[in-house]
C-alpha cells in the first residue's frame, strides 16, 4: 500500500477512514512522505498490532528521516519490519 499524504495529525482523519482497508495490507510503502509525527506514528502502530493479531507483521518501505527518532524514542522501532525502496528493484 503506497501512502501519499503525510502521516500526521491533521490527516490522520482521512487515514481513519481507510484504516479497514489498510490494515489489512501488509506492507506500507512511505516513500512519498516527508513527515511522520507522533500522531502518525501511533497509527502504524496501530496498523502493526491489528496485523499481528493475525500473527503477520508490518513492513515499513522506506519510512522518512523523521520516523526513526520517534520510533526510537517511544520504543515502538521492533513492531515493523524496515526495508528501503532499493531492495525492492
């Protein structure tokens, strides 16, 4: 599932209404984004804890720079799996 719009609270209102269909999709390709704020970062987890209560897990394809401090610092980097666009070629 390719996200476009920013993972951040003021579109978190469009996600929320896609949720039944992203949540089902195991893998989230956030190459397009600039930003993730923490907002958008509970919503991955979210997106990952409703994935793995079907024991799969969520593959984050290329998060932006800020994803990685965030994730850091709430403890949440082992709930998604992290890969780059590149190894998708």
């Amino acid at each position: 599932m390719k996200l476009e719009r920013e993972l951040t609270r003021d579109m978190l209102p469009a996600y929320w209404a896609e949720r039944h269909t992203l949540f089902g999709a195991e893998r989230a390709d956030l190459s397009k984004l600039k930003q993730i704020d923490s907002v958008g970062l509970a919503f991955l987890v979210q997106w990952s804890q409703a994935l793995a209560a079907g024991n799969k897990a969520l593959t984050l394809i290329s998060p932006p720079t800020s994803f990685y401090p965030l994730a850091d610092l709430y403890g949440v980097s082992s709930l998604f799996e992290l890969t780059d666009n590149t190894a998708e070629s």
